[in-house]
C-alpha cells in the first residue's frame, strides 16, 4: 500500500504544449509530465532559476492521469492566433522574423484526475505530504498549464492510501477513463513514447520517455 496526492484539473480551457517551437504550439492531449511538474513547482513557489529545486521535485515524483469521462462530452481542441515578437520558427533559427502570426492549441471541455506520489529511491525529494500542502496553500496561482487557463475546481481532491494509482482513483475520485501512468501497472499496458521530461539545466529542452497506456480500465485489474 501507498499514500497517492489525488489532484483535479478541470477549466474551460486547457494547455499541456509539446515540444516544438514558436510559430505552432500544439497542445497534448492529457496533461504532460513538464506540465505537472511546473504546477507543483508553483504550488510549492519554485522559482524558473532555482534549478537544484527544480530536479528535487522531478526527481522523486511520478504521475498517474485518467481522462475523465463526464457528462457524455467529449474535449475538442480550439486553435487562437498571437502575434510573438523575435520569434524562433525552425531548429537553429533565431529571431528569424521580428514578427510572425503564431497558431495555439488549447483543449476545451477537459477533465484529469491525477495520482502523485513520490519515490522510495530519491530520499532528498519532496515528500508526499509537503506537496499536499503546497497544493491546498499554494504560493503561486496553479493554473492550467497557461495564465489564460484558470482551474474552475479545486485542485486538491485527496490523500489515498491505496495498492496502485488506479486504485486511488477508484477510492477518492470514481469515474472511468483512459489512465496513463509513468510506470507499468498491469505489465499488458500500450506503451507511449513522448518528449516531455524537462532536462533541467539545459532550459526548454525536453527528453524522450514512456506514458504506460490503459485505455478504459476502470481498476486497471
């Protein structure tokens, strides 16, 4: 058994950006590791040059999400457009126009529950309950992955004791979904490569690794 954070993301607009550069912004379908890690940086008031606190907290923390069905509806992505001053379009290429039209993506209509917890392997991490705290009395305002994306929820929903982070979920926060956790629960999950580990000390870089895939277990047993 294991303690697990349940957190609530839910707004009327979301963004959880991959890598890619200025001129097109898409946003991923769930909630990203870079991203999650960025909200609890807030919630815990870390700073963007802190960067010893920064690998602290990715260190030790791993992540669980379940797309929540609610309601019968079904996110859809709405595209904006921004004007960006010195922008970079293309690898290598820097401040290439002095102002270009950019196209952003933001999901709409989106619901995640989250499971945290830490690990017994990084004993200089953030503990369970210091995140816990941080996001019921946040330094920073946590929001949806941009300013633009307040949080219509609260975003503490629970502390579970539980076997697995499915679950947790099935304990504090029930519904359905597909679940997406960044270890394997079950060892029949699909396996999703995607680049959203943030390499600390080289700034906006990301590296490559596995989502373990549940699509619509509701206990992953």
């Amino acid at each position: 058994m294991q303690d697990y954070l349940i957190l609530q993301l839910a707004g009327p607009m979301q963004f959880w950006g991959l890598p890619t550069f200025e001129g097109i912004r898409p946003c991923a379908p769930f909630p990203t590791r870079s991203g999650l890690l960025g909200l609890l940086g807030a919630c815990l008031g870390i700073k963007r040059n802190q960067s010893s606190l920064l690998q602290k907290l990715a260190g030790g923390t791993r992540f669980a999400v379940r797309c929540d069905d609610h309601l019968g509806f079904k996110p859809v992505m709405l595209t904006d457009f921004h004007t960006v001053k010195e922008a970079r379009e293309q690898h290598g290429g820097l401040n290439m126009h002095d102002t270009i039209i950019t196209q952003r993506d933001y999901l709409c209509d989106a619901s995640f529950s989250v499971a945290v917890w830490t690990t017994s392997a990084e004993r200089e991490g953030y503990t369970l309950r210091q995140l816990s705290e941080a996001v019921i009395r946040p330094v920073y305002t946590p929001y949806l992955g941009r300013r633009s994306c307040p949080l219509s929820k609260p975003l503490f929903r629970a502390v579970q004791q539980a076997a697995d982070p499915c679950a947790a979920f099935d304990l504090a926060a029930p519904g359905s979904g597909a679940v997406y956790s960044e270890e394997p629960l079950t060892g029949k999950e699909r396996r999703l490569s995607v680049r959203d580990e943030p390499l600390i000390h080289l700034p906006r870089q990301f590296g490559r690794r596995n989502w373990y895939v549940i699509q619509g277990d509701k206990t992953c047993s």
